[in-house]
C-alpha cells in the first residue's frame, strides 16, 4: 500500500509539475500560443483588410493575454496566432500546439474530458437557416428533408438528438464548413442548414440574396461559448479566468459586445447574467 501511495504521489507531482510549466513557458518566452477560427463570424474571423485575426472572443482573448502580462509581471507579451478548424481546435490544446482556443467552442463534459475551459464568454443557442419560399415554419416541418450541418460538432449531436425526441425523420448531411452549408442551401441540394443562431446571422453577409433566407424562431439547443484550455493546468485557467474577471468587472465586456453584436440590441438577460 506504502509504495502504491509514493507512486500516485509521485505522478501527481509530476503531472503537476507539467502542467505549472504553461505559465513558467509564456513567462520565459515572452509568447503565448493563441488558436483561432477563420470562419466563425462575429466571434473569430480574420479581418479581410488587415488579414489578421478579430471577432468578439478574440477581441476576449486579447484582453485576458494583457492580463496575463500584468499578472506575471512582463514589459511585453506577444500572441502567436494558430490558425484553427472545427476539427482540429481541440487537437491543437490538447496537444499543446496552442496555450488556448479563442473561437466559437461550445463547453460540454464530453470535451472535458480532453480539454479544459474557462468560464464562460457567450451563451447561444442551436438555429436552422431556410429559403423563404421553402414552406418551412418549425423542425417538424423538415420531415423527410435534408439539413446541411458541420459534422463532429456539439450542434450535430444536438441536432440530431432534437430531431429523435420530436420524431422527426430528416436526414442530416455533414459539411466541412458553414459557407459549405450556405452553398447547399442557395443550390437546394440541402433545405436548412443547422448552426449557432449569431453565427447563422453572420453568414447574412455571404448569402447571394440574404432576403431569400430565414432563420426559424425556435431554438433546439443550448450553447455556452468558453475558451478552449488545456486539461488539468489550473494555474493556466486562474490566470485566464481572472483576465475575464477583470474584464467583466471593469464593464469594458459592453464595448466588446456593442463592437460585434450592437446592431442585435442589447444583450439578452441570460448573456447579461452570464
């Protein structure tokens, strides 16, 4: 039993010990690792005038890598920016190819179990996207239709979690991107296109007629928006935990959200509380 015990005492400290090594890392090198979307307007984008990464998470991030600054006590800090995919911006925290992922990521326990999270940035919900014309009022109404969806996503699963309980047999179509599943629903070889609400409205701007789009008005999941970390390094999540704190309660997070989401209103009650 003694020995047993040393041996778990001596992989936790030595686990422990990696996972110190993320702040020691940015601390030493004066760089922090930051994964970002190219396609997840408005949160994470690039910015097709100066090519470099903007959105109201990395806008997020930007003020958290500030913070880290100034928690570890450097003259400067620089981001290197890691270009990310739905598919592979867990695979690059987890692998520690990148300190944190500044996108669209949705928190669940599934995802926990590789990676970390900080608390939370957004909260959204599942939306379908469908041609005015197309007859289609609710999710019953796409019975025995066709609905375009990034594939290996929470929405997926959400997706076809929701049509199992209300007994609606549609088939659902993967894509590999959202302009994919634009481009399936303008040709109408899909008939919706399911994605996050605010990232549906931020395709409005590559639609080839935004007027013969609409997005239905009920909601078939839910979606808390966190910045990806890496498992177990709790010094990392603090750290990143406490730049949103500060960032929330110096009330600069309205000037953020009035940036990307001002045209929307005001934040709902439940992002408000968040």
């Amino acid at each position: 039993m003694t020995r047993l015990l040393l041996v778990a005492v001596c992989l936790f400290a030595t686990a422990t010990a990696v996972h110190a090594q993320t702040l020691e890392r940015i601390r030493s090198s004066g760089t922090v690792n930051v994964a970002y979307r190219a396609d997840s307007f408005p949160f994470s984008f690039e910015d097709p005038n100066t090519k470099q990464p903007a959105g109201y998470t990395v806008d997020i991030c930007k003020r958290v890598v500030a913070s880290l600054q100034q928690q570890l006590k450097l003259q400067n800090l620089q981001i290197k920016w890691v270009p990310a995919t739905a598919q592979n911006r867990l695979d690059l925290v987890a692998n520690r190819q990148a300190d944190m992922e500044c996108g669209a990521t949705t928190a669940t326990l599934g995802r926990m179990e590789r990676v970390d999270f900080s608390n939370l940035v957004f909260v959204d919900g599942g939306g379908l996207l469908v041609k005015v014309d197309a007859n289609i009022k609710s999710l019953a109404d796409l019975a025995g239709k066709r609905i375009a969806v990034i594939g290996g996503t929470t929405t997926e699963r959400a997706l076809a979690q929701a049509l199992k309980q209300r007994l609606v047999n549609a088939q659902i179509t993967p894509v590999k991107a959202r302009e994919e599943g634009l481009s399936q629903l303008e040709r109408g070889t899909v008939d919706a296109f399911a994605s996050d609400r605010v990232l549906l409205v931020g395709l409005g701007d590559k639609a080839i007629d935004p007027k013969k789009l609409t997005m239905l008005s009920e909601d078939f999941s839910f979606e808390p928006y966190a910045i990806v970390l890496p498992r177990g390094d709790a010094g990392l999540r603090t750290a990143v935990n406490r730049g949103l704190a500060q960032l929330y309660g110096s009330g600069d997070i309205g000037e953020i959200f009035n940036r990307y989401f001002g045209s929307f209103g005001q934040p709902s009650v439940l992002l408000a509380a968040m």
